[in-house]
C-alpha cells in the first residue's frame, strides 16, 4: 500500500518515494496548507517530516480522495540505489536510523562472516561497500515486497500498477514538474524551490558517469541481478537501458 501525504486546500495528495524530493514536497505542503508562510519558519528536515507525516492509504481510503490531483517522484533507479546506500549505510550519512544498523548488521554477518558486530549511531569502523550493499539488495529480488521502502522499487513503493497518478514527476526535472503540479491545482507557484542541499545533492548524482563510478566495481553478474531486481522501474518510468553497464 502506498504511503502519501495529503494536503487538503489545494485537493493534493502525494506518494512519497525516498531520495526523490518528498522533504521538499512536505515542506510545499506546510505552506500552502497556510501552516507556515515560508520554509525557513520550518527549521530542520526531522521538523518536516514531523508536521507533516505521511501514512499507509488502503484502497478503500484512496478512493475517497479520487478527485485529488495525485502525483509522485521518481528518479534513475539506479542513482536512488546509490543515494539510499551513501544517506543511510555509510559513515557519512545522518544519524543511522534502526533500519540501517540492522541492514548493516546482517551484510556483516552475510558477507563478512562477523558475528557480534557493534554498530554506533553516526560511524561504523566496518565501512559497509557499495559491492556489498548490492549484494544486499539483489538477495532479497525474489521477495521485493519485503524490502525498506528506502530502495524497494518505486512501482511497487507507490502500487502504481494498481492506482492513478495525475502526475509522474522526475527528479531530473524536479521544479519544472514541481510547477507543472501546481498550476494545475492553481497554486501558487512562486515559492521557493531553490533545492535544500540533500536536494541538489540528489540531481547532481543521476547522471551516467556518477553511477558508472561505483557499479563499474560490480560483476556483470550481480549488474544483471539489480537491473531485474529495477526493470519495471527502467521501463516503466522511461529510463535508459543501462547497455553500458551490463554489457562491461
């Protein structure tokens, strides 16, 4: 089932994809709700997310917002694959939330063969590689249902094979899609969309020579097992065949 975000002034509703712009959606959402007059009242992103939670919708709900204006984000999956395992898994991404210590728990274990690793809140002296977060990943591709949602597939994230979407938006394209979305629920559109760091961050690594930096270190094999674990995304979404990457 989906988790969306709703807001009711404009008849909004969002399904909010991780590492696609959801903070900065959540943020638009405070303001044109008319609970804040501008993000910087807001103060940190946990705030966001606090003032404006997102929750599970079951079908019968989802029905009863059908004349919302429904949308989403999505982005490369590939690049949100690679943005999951640098905000979450490694050292240099925020305060590791209990999700995270559990997933690196269990590739230390998997891969590593440790037994009692000890895993802090913001560091871990075991330095989890991208290789083995991927291999991580493509283990669970015969259960994808059971994954984090923070790179679980997006199709499947947003049940998009079973709900409409007004609007697929992109990260690539994220404020001319993000104005798109306004003007057709006549919203104001001159807030601010200068992207938050995380944001900018998130544009910057979805391109080719990005991606191409860390999986160039994968066998083909396990390329292979992500781009099935991906392809409806790929497809669906309209994003390149990787042909650079499996055919290395």
């Amino acid at each position: 089932m989906a988790k969306v975000c709703v807001e009711d002034h404009h008849k909004l509703l969002m399904c909010a994809t991780p590492k696609v712009g959801s903070s900065t959606w959540k943020t638009l959402f405070l303001v044109l709700s008319g609970r804040y007059n501008s993000s910087s009242e807001m103060g940190t992103r946990s705030d966001v997310h606090g003032n404006m939670p997102c929750y599970i919708m079951s079908d019968e709900r989802w029905d009863h917002y059908k004349d919302y204006t429904s949308f989403l984000f999505v982005r490369h999956p590939f690049s949100k694959l690679l943005s999951a395992y640098k905000d979450k898994i490694t050292p240099m991404g925020s305060q590791m939330e209990g999700f995270a210590k559990n997933t690196i728990r269990h590739i230390l274990r998997t891969y590593r063969k440790i037994k009692s690793p000890i895993i802090k809140n913001t560091e871990s002296e075991y330095n989890v590689t991208f290789e083995e977060f991927a291999m991580y990943v493509a283990g669970t591709r015969d259960d994808p249902l059971s994954m984090n949602r923070h790179w679980i597939p997006q199709y499947l994230n947003c049940d998009v094979c079973s709900k409409k979407f007004d609007v697929i938006g992109k990260l690539e394209t994220f404020t001319e899609d993000s104005i798109h979305i306004l003007e057709r629920v006549h919203a104001k559109t001159n807030l601010n969309f200068t992207p938050t760091t995380s944001l900018s961050t998130n544009v910057q690594s979805s391109g080719d020579e990005y991606i191409l930096e860390y999986f160039k270190h994968l066998n083909s094999t396990l390329v292979k097992q992500l781009y099935e674990l991906y392809e409806m995304d790929f497809k669906l979404f309209g994003y390149k065949y990787p042909e650079y990457l499996l055919s290395s």
